[in-house]
C-alpha cells in the first residue's frame, strides 16, 4: 500500500532567539536554580522535522518556567536542519547529512570524522556528560498513539511509570545502526542512576503532537520535582492520563529493497494474534510477523533499502 502523506497542521516557532543560550553551545538555554539538585535537560529537534518538541520548549521558555531545584537544560538539538523546515516539503529537513540520533558511538564522537551533525554532537556531548535525567523529545511517521523508548532498564522504567504519560512505555531497541542519544554510555548504565527517555508525541506535524510534546514535557518535570504544582496545572492539557500499557521490544526489521510495502496503512501498535501473519512485501518477499500476539511499533511507511522499517513487540503485562 502506498505511503500516506500527512498535512502539516503545525507551525514551527521562531526559535532564533535562543540561539545565544547561556552555556557557549548555541542553543542551549540552562537555568540554575542555586539550590541543590540534578542536572535536567529536555531535547527538542533532535530531527530538524519533528517541530513538537520546539513548540514545547518555546512555550516553556516563553511562560518563565524555573526548576526548583538543581539545573534545567533546553537544548534545540539538530536547529540546522530545523532551520531547512519546509512545510510544502515538510518530510525533507530530518537532517543535513547524517542522523544525529545514531552518532552517540565513541569511536566516532572520538574520531576524525568531520560533518554537520558529528561536529554538533561533540559541541553537546560536554553537556549530557553532566546531565541526570534527559527526556528527548521526537515525533512519528504515522498517526500512532504516544510511545515513551527506553533500553528496558529497571531504573528507566521506574522514571517512565513515574512521569505517567504517554500510554505507552516501550523498552528495547530493534536493531538500530550506531547508537541513539538514549543508548549513549553514561545513560545506557545500570551502574549509576542517570537516565535519558525519547518521547515519540505522535505523527509529525498532526495538531494534537504539539500538545503531547508540551504535557510530556510537564509530567517529566513534574516527576522530577522541578516544577510547582500550580505551574503544572496552569499549562497541561491531559491532566488525568489513562494508566501506563509496558511493551517489550522483541526485534526489528530492515528493509531489504526499496519496494518495500505495507499490506494494509499500519499505524502503530496492532496487534496480531498468530504468527505467520503476513504485514508487508518487501520487492515480492512476504513479511510475517515472528511471533503469536505480536505488536507493530512505530512502522514506517517510507524506509528505503537498508533503513529499520518496524520493530516488533509483546505486551509485558497482558490481560
């Protein structure tokens, strides 16, 4: 089935005004609080098409939030390719000559490699080395629910159930190529209580992601005891979310060609009972799902050849 084009019901904000900061990295804001307390950050544009998670840290900023304690870090990861954002050519801005979100390799961010989002890594990577919990904030491809990522570790569940939002808490990778920023050493750790969570808020550009974005942004904050409880209820939307489902990711799926097709316009989280079900065709070659009760996570409609296109999950705790 052909891939569906969604219509961009978003504006991304003018972020230029925070492009000085205050730490001598360009966009990035932190605000001390001058108490004792961790180190928090949020990401926006890790992906420079993804414009939720800037609407977000605009609103943030532009309301005065301040932690009540520790540091709070705003970062606008990837702003040159957020600042390519084309909404006529809205699919085309994701990055400007690799994805950053699979650099947070050592051998790389050590080595002599030299492009675009290489180089903004290393500017940033001084930054998360002091960071305590992150929340890196994405959208999707499709109109799927919310999903909150993490490896599966005990400590991040333990902070995901804490923020209470979105629905869904995803653990485990699915095969990625290099390492995102939440697989990054001094997080991906069971050895220290440092943790980072990617927030995917929904489809890209559809209306209700830019408010996900916002009121996982707060819950984050919230459970970290950052934010007042006035400041909370002042800004949420979703103030009483439905309770958390926990998936377990069970492995992933490259595509092989670049005719590669859904059989039906999967969003994200069907479930499938038996296996063998068949979901796609990749050049001809018949897709099935691996296991009985199997769940499509994040299916993406338009992976070329080589590119991860699905991962595969459980429920962790089935009724």
């Amino acid at each position: 089935m052909p891939a569906k084009e969604h219509p961009v019901e978003l504006i991304a904000p003018d972020i230029s005004a925070y492009k000085a900061g205050n730490t001598g990295v360009d966009y990035v804001t932190t605000m001390d609080s001058g108490k004792p307390g961790p180190h928090v950050m949020i990401n926006a544009v890790t992906h420079g098409n993804e414009i939720c998670g800037a609407i977000a840290l605009d609103h943030l900023l532009k309301n005065g939030v301040e932690p009540a304690r520790g540091r709070l870090s705003f970062a606008f990861v990837n702003h040159a390719a957020f600042h390519r954002f084309d909404p006529k050519a809205a699919r085309f801005s994701r990055l400007v000559d690799e994805d950053i979100n699979r650099v947070w390799v050592e051998e790389r961010l050590d080595g002599e490699e030299d492009n675009t989002e290489l180089r903004r890594a290393r500017e940033l990577r001084p930054i998360y080395n002091t960071v305590d919990h992150l929340l890196d904030i994405h959208s999707m491809g499709t109109l799927s629910p919310a999903l909150m990522l993490c490896n599966g570790l005990d400590k991040e569940v333990k902070i995901a159930r804490e923020i209470g939002y979105p629905g869904h808490i995803v653990c485990g990778s699915g095969h990625v190529r290099g390492k995102r920023l939440i697989e990054y050493t001094p997080f991906n750790d069971a050895t220290n209580q440092k943790t980072a969570l990617l927030v995917e808020c929904g489809q890209h550009w559809a209306r209700d992601t830019g408010t996900i974005a916002l009121d996982t942004a707060l819950f984050f904050l919230r459970a970290v005891d950052f934010i007042d409880s006035d400041f909370f209820k002042a800004h949420v939307i979703d103030s009483e979310p439905a309770p958390q489902r926990v998936l377990e990711v069970t492995g992933g799926l490259a595509t092989e060609t670049d005719d590669f097709q859904f059989v039906e316009d999967f969003s994200g989280l069907e479930s499938f009972t038996n296996a063998g079900t068949v979901i796609a065709l990749d050049g001809g070659k018949e897709v099935r799902t691996p296991h009985d009760d199997c769940i499509l996570v994040m299916p993406n409609p338009h992976a070329r050849k080589g590119m991860r296109v699905l991962r595969f999950a459980r429920d962790v705790n089935p009724s």
